[in-house]
C-alpha cells in the first residue's frame, strides 16, 4: 500500500518547467537558426539565445514571458495571424516541441544568466573595408608620370603590356578641360594664348583659370543637382511650381568658393542643427525637399509624407554610400548585409524632420509689405460691400456658364475653365476671379439701368464708380508689394515622431519600434547625445566611414573618363561591379580625406594627370585587350549634357548670357508640349537676355521636361540620378536643325561668323569653325563647307551663313568632348 500511496502523490504534483538548456535552445537550433542566428537574422530576429527571442524582430518581441497567446514566435509556427506557418522548408514542429515552447514562455521564458552568443558574421566585402593608402607602384614609364595617379594606371597598363596614348594636341585638351570644368568651349582667343604660352606650366595655368572661374561652380552643380533630383516643379500629376532655385543657388557657390565635401555633405543633411544656423545653412537643407509632392485631392497625407522619407532615406544611401538601400523598405536586403530593420533606423533620423517654406527677403522688405498688406486688407473689406464674391459664387459662375456664354469669354479665361480646380495655379485663380468680378460688373450696371427710377441708376451707377476706383487702388497696392523670394527647407520637429518598422514596406502594418541608428556592417556612430540627422552626416563624413570618400572620388573620376572605376556607381554592394583599380580607389579616398576634403584639389589632380591628358583615338593594340577602356589606355570620347549642348550653342552664337544664380527661366521650346500633361499649361519664353541663360537655368516641369533636355538624356528629377544615359538618335540631330530655339542660336552664330569672321568667306568659314570645335577645319571640310555656302547664296547672304551655321551646330564634334 506504501509504495501506491507514494505514487498517487507524485502525479499530484506539477510538471517541472521545460529546460532551455535542455530542451529549448536545441529545438531552436533544429528547426529555426539557419534563419534566425549568427550567419542570417530574417527579419532582423535571431532565436539562437533566449535574449535575441525576448528582444524580437520587425514585428517586435517574438516571445513575451508569461504570455504564449500573445507571442509572436508561437503565432509563426502555427500560423496563425496571417503568418505563414514557419519553419517555411524542413521539417516542422511537432505537437510535443510545440507544448514544450508555449510551457517555456508561460513559465516565465527564463534562461540562465551570462549566456554565450555566437557574434553576428561581419561583411568581408571590400567596399566595407577600412580605406588603405597603398605605397605608390613603380612603373617603368617614369617619363609619362605627372601625379601618383599615373602610377596607379600605369603599373596596371604595364602588366598587360599596354603603354598610355599621346597626349591630345594642345586645342583638343584645352577644349577638353574647358568643357569638364565650366561646361563652356574655349574662345579662340583663349585658344590662341594656350598655344602661344610655352612655359612648362601652361596647362596647371589654364586648369587653375579654369578653375577659379564661376562657371566651374555651375558645371560640378549640375552633376550634384542631378543626384539631388532637383526640379522646379512638385511632380505627380498636378505638379504645380515650386520655388527652390536658391538651394540650386547654393551649390554653385558652395563649389565656386570649395567649400570642403564634408561641410557640404552636413549643411545639406542637418544646416538647421548646426549651432547658430546660418540663412545659408538652412537653404542649404533644400537638398532634401527636391522630393516630389502629391498635391491631388483625397490622398492620404500621411502616406505620402512617409513616400517623402522613404525618397530621403534611398537618396542618402545611392549619393553618399553608393548602396542600394531602398531594397530594404519591404524586407531584407537580399545580397547586402543590411536589414530592413536598419532601414528604418536610417528612415528614424528624417522621421522627425517638418517641411517649412523659408522667407529670404531683408527687413525693409518685410516691413514694406507688411505696412501695404495692412492697406490691402482695409481696401478689400471696404470692397467687399460691395463685391460679395465667394468661392461659392465662383463655382456657381462657373457651372452657370452656357456655351455661348464661355465663348464669349476671353481665349485665356476659356483655357482656365478646361483646367480641373485642383490644378489651377494661382495666377490662373486669381484671373478667373478677375473674370468673374467683370461679369459681375456688367451685370451691376445693366440693372442700374434697368431700374424704372432714375435714383435706382444714379446710386448703381455711384456704386461701380467706387468698386472701380477701389479695385484700380487694389491692383496698384498688389504691384508694388515687394517680391520677396521663398525656397524650401527642412526643420527638426519639436515633438519627436516615433518610428516603427513597417511590415511589407505598409505604412498601415507597423511592426517594432525603432530608433535612428546607422547599418551595423559599417562603423559605429560615435556616441554624442540624441541621435539625429547632424549626427548622422558626421557619422557619414567620418574618416572610418569606408564609404562616402570612396563613392565622392568614384563619382569625380567618372565625369572625367565616363565611367567610374567602380562603374556601378550607385552600387558598391555585393552585386555591384569590383573596382578596376582598386588601389588607385583607396589613393584617391584617402587623399581627399587628407585635404580636407578640398574639391578643387580633387579636380585639379585629375585633370593634371597624364592620365587624363591622352589622346581619345582608338588603338587597335589595345582594344583586343582592353575593348571597353576600362584600363585607361586612351581617354574617352562622350557625349556632352544635354544642359552643355545648348552651352556651347550659346557661346558659340555670342548670345550668351553669362549672368550665374537668379531664378529659372523659359528658353523656347515646340508647341504642343502640354497636349498630354493631366494639367493643361503655357510657356511664355523668356525675352531679352534671360532667353539666353545657361541650360541649367532652364525651367524643369517634372511631368513635362523642356524637350531639348530629355532628347539629350537629362534624367526626369523624379529620383536621385547617379548616371546619366548617353544616347544616340535622330531626334537629335533634328533638334540640332530644325529646333526654334537652336535655329535662333544658328542665326546668332551667322551673325557673329559676318561681323568678327573678316571680309573673305575663307576666313569667315575657318572662324565659324574655331567658335564651334576650337580647331582650325581640315581642306576637305573647309571645301565641303564653301560649297555649302556656294549653294546657298542665292537665297540671300544672312540665310546662307545660317545654312552653314546650322551645319556647324549638327557637327558630332561640336557636341562631343574628345
């Protein structure tokens, strides 16, 4: 009877919690770690100790102790929740494991102190390496080394048993640096003095000239704005105009007076954070509010603020990591060591950013509009008696209008009326009421004078008198207040926004919460308070930050050869191309950090290399070698910009407009370019001398680009370009011929070719020819060309030497940088 007593109390007693030791860690091991330990955590969640489990993943704590109902781990392997049942390959869980895990967690998941984890496996990729400045090789050819970049090349040349080209003839070089460093061709009088000038340094003289001209700030301008997705519209359908052109402003002047890369690098990211912010540093920050903005009725504003971050966080990762951290957004990278959870860690540092319009006028400004805008408001509400219009009034207007009534109105008012209410901008608000208010007029009057008493006439007529004389004083006030200019900035909220992971990229699916951190693969931030965006643009201007240096350098080198030496530039991860010169790559990164980051410097020991110097002719002894010129054994011959085609075309003409900064202006373009925008809009060009600025000031609608920038290739603005394509078509040509505005440039260059040519054709065909391409025509070409003109003669000596003039501006040459 004992030994029965014995046992009934035994089974009384409750079961002993399961071991994780014993029983828990293995059947995570089993089943779980291959994709959630050291070497892969899917999802950002590792379960390989009992304090990955606690802390979680995307979706937040996977278990919560005392709570097995509730957590996260069990709903996987059941599925339940709309999961997908987990592990998704192997065998599964069986009921027992599965009892055993959910009495673990409601037992209080304990596990014992000080366990051991294995450390997460760190990236041996080489662009996540520290930056090492190799010794400089020796080559054979010392004769043809003019800076340490020239070993770099020449040592790699050499083991292929392949030596660099000449150097170019002094005209093709000089037109060549020109070119890359101010976006303008030489004048045959610089040309002339380059030729004439036979000191030793004539060329580093010309570089430096070149150099210090406000043009060089505009060209490497134009290469960032293209990687700040900079427009002057909002984008999306609508895409009503914005005014930003003072963050372009900026950049100008931030390279024309070297302003060094990491200062630049952080007033774009955080100027508003630096202490004592200047204006100049807050404009500054426009570099991330080029994103789009949807501006239709019904959207969601919330989804599209967070498209505004997702935009941010892709461009900081392509224009200052050279990454493609936007694979992140929707779940783990999958070549990459980063993880969608660090995704939103970097989405954390923008997260708590507001998007002001900043006001730029001076003092008086402010105080002169604030005194008229007092005046205005007395004169609108004394008008108001008498004008009743309302938003209501006007919409009724509108609706009321017959077709004979709305062909009546004026061809302006009638176009407005076409364009949806949402889409209207301003002044075509503004003059749609103003129609509105002169029908209204008229009606004001005609029942004056329908009225059977004369008193009825008189006060109706005295009525309008003063509606007339008020609205002429409104009309005056409203055109002497100041025009001050506006751009757009971004702030620190006041009140942090919190930040979760957002499941499947949905910003409805919120997942853990986060806070701003930097990808673990690269090193640390360094601890200094609150994490925010000037935290993270030192972190990314850190000397032991591997990447920002190396993508700059990269990015320098490929506006000067085509392509970079890493020549997916935007992609420096695992899928991306390996550097050609890998050590060259560490030289240069290394050597801008030890300047300082001083870009000029960078330019100049570039464009000063033998290796930059050398011909652009084909060598058959290296193209079976080397077909695509990745080894350098010649320079490259390409295309120019679309914004640089009309440049040159300007300088040639004469009718250049050198004038650098001011808002953007309207070359002329075709018509019928809005025939398939959602908003019907006008182009009015540009007169006077504003009609001949610069490409780069010409007016960018995203929804509808100037077609003499897209038949070149400028990329859309809708987001970050790192590359710009280099197309070969038709269109071209026939833009280059036929074009209304490049027609008015052959026309100026006729004109110039006449009055500064001399007296004789010959001479007049050889200046013609230098003012395009800097070199002097070959006999054929000067033939082919005196026929031309020959031929043409007879329809008068203006048109001919346009004919000619638009032959000169379709050369290949004249739009190619050799």
């Amino acid at each position: 009877m004992i030994p029965l007593l014995f046992l009934g109390v035994c089974s009384s007693l409750p079961a002993a919690a399961p071991d994780y030791a014993r029983d828990i860690k293995p059947l995570m091991a089993s089943h779980c770690t291959s994709c959630h330990g050291a070497e892969k955590q899917r999802a950002s969640l590792r379960l390989d100790s009992a304090d990955g489990m606690r802390k979680g993943g995307n979706r937040g704590p996977a278990v919560i102790p005392g709570d097995s109902k509730s957590s996260v781990l069990l709903k996987a392997i059941a599925g339940a929740d709309k999961f997908a049942p987990m592990p998704p390959k192997g065998p599964r869980l069986t009921e027992v494991e599965i009892a055993l895990l959910r009495d673990w967690i409601d037992a209080g998941a304990r596990a014992p102190s000080g366990e051991v984890v294995t450390q997460s496996v760190t990236s041996r990729h080489w662009a996540f390496q520290p930056i090492v400045r190799s010794a400089l090789p020796e080559v054979k050819a010392t004769d043809r080394v003019r800076n340490p970049i020239d070993r770099f090349i020449l040592a790699r040349l050499e083991r292929e048993k392949i030596s660099l080209s000449p150097e170019a003839d002094r005209v093709t070089l000089l037109r060549r640096v020109s070119l890359d460093l101010t976006g303008l061709p030489p004048t045959p009088q610089e040309v002339d003095a380059f030729q004439a000038d036979t000191a030793p340094d004539a060329y580093e003289k010309a570089v430096d000239r070149l150099l210090a001209s406000p043009h060089y700030g505009e060209r490497r301008a134009r290469h960032w704005l293209d990687l700040a997705r900079y427009a002057d519209s909002n984008g999306y359908s609508i895409d009503a105009p914005r005014s930003i052109w003072k963050y372009r402003d900026w950049v100008i002047d931030a390279f024309n007076r070297n302003l060094p890369f990491d200062q630049f690098v952080t007033e774009q990211l955080a100027g508003d954070l630096l202490p004592n912010a200047t204006l100049e540093q807050r404009i500054a920050t426009g570099f991330h509010r080029n994103t789009s903005l949807n501006q239709e009725g019904g959207i969601d504003v919330e989804q599209f603020r967070v498209e505004a971050i997702v935009d941010r966080v892709n461009t900081t990762g392509s224009v200052f990591l050279g990454l493609t951290v936007g694979c992140c957004q929707c779940h783990d990278h999958k070549f990459d060591p980063l993880s969608q959870r660090e995704y939103y860690q970097l989405f954390a540092f923008f997260n708590n950013s507001d998007d002001p319009t900043l006001e730029l006028g001076d003092p008086a400004q402010k105080r002169k509009r604030l005194q008229l805008t007092k005046e205005i408001s007395a004169v609108e509400k004394r008008l108001h008696t008498l004008d009743r219009y309302t938003p209501e009034k006007l919409e009724r207007w509108e609706g009321s209008l017959s077709p004979e009534s709305r062909a009546s109105l004026p061809a302006s008012i009638q176009h407005i009326l076409t364009i949806a209410v949402n889409g209207r901008e301003p002044d075509q608000q503004e003059a749609l009421i103003a129609a509105y208010r002169r029908s209204e007029q008229v009606s004001h009057v005609v029942a004056g004078l329908g009225q059977p008493l004369p008193f009825a006439a008189t006060a109706h007529a005295s009525a309008l008198d003063a509606r007339l004389r008020m609205e002429k004083r409104l009309a005056q006030l409203n055109r002497e207040l100041p025009d001050i200019p506006t751009t757009l900035v971004v702030n620190e909220c006041t009140t942090p926004r919190a930040t979760t992971v957002m499941l499947a990229g949905d910003f409805l699916r919120k997942g853990a919460t986060v806070s701003p951190d930097t990808p673990s693969v690269l090193p640390p931030m360094k601890p200094n308070g609150t994490p925010n965006r000037l935290e993270l643009a030192r972190w990314l201007v850190d000397p032991a930050n591997p990447l920002t240096a190396r993508v700059a350098v990269n990015r320098f080198w490929q506006d000067y050869f085509g392509l970079g030496i890493v020549e997916t530039d935007n992609d420096f991860g695992t899928r991306g191309t390996l550097p050609s010169h890998p050590e060259l790559l560490d030289w240069l990164a290394g050597e801008f950090i030890r300047t300082g980051w001083d870009v000029k410097a960078m330019q100049r020991l570039i464009v000063t290399s033998a290796t930059y110097r050398q011909s652009s002719n084909t060598r058959p002894e290296s193209m079976s070698i080397d077909p695509r010129n990745r080894l350098l054994a010649r320079q490259a011959r390409v295309r120019l910009d679309a914004e640089v085609v009309r440049d040159v075309a300007l300088a040639s003409s004469g009718l250049l407009n050198p004038k650098v900064g001011g808002p953007s202006v309207f070359p002329p373009q075709p018509t019928g370019v809005y025939a398939f925008t959602q908003v019907p809009r006008t182009w009015k060009a540009s007169t006077g001398r504003d009609r001949y600025r610069r490409g780069m000031y010409t007016w960018f609608w995203r929804s509808a680009p100037h077609p003499g920038l897209t038949v070149f290739d400028a990329p859309d603005a809708s987001t970050t370009c790192t590359r710009r394509n280099r197309s070969n078509t038709p269109l071209q040509a026939l833009t280059l011929l036929n074009d209304q505005g490049f027609y008015e440039l052959a026309q100026g260059l006729a004109n110039r070719i006449m009055k500064e040519g001399g007296n004789d054709d010959d001479s007049r065909l050889a200046y013609g020819f230098r003012l395009c391409v800097a070199r002097q025509p070959k006999p054929a070409e000067r033939e082919l060309l005196a026929g031309l003109l020959q031929q043409e003669s007879g329809r008068g000596e203006v048109n001919a030497w346009t004919t000619v003039a638009r032959v000169l501006l379709n050369l290949d040459e004249f739009i190619t940088r050799e």
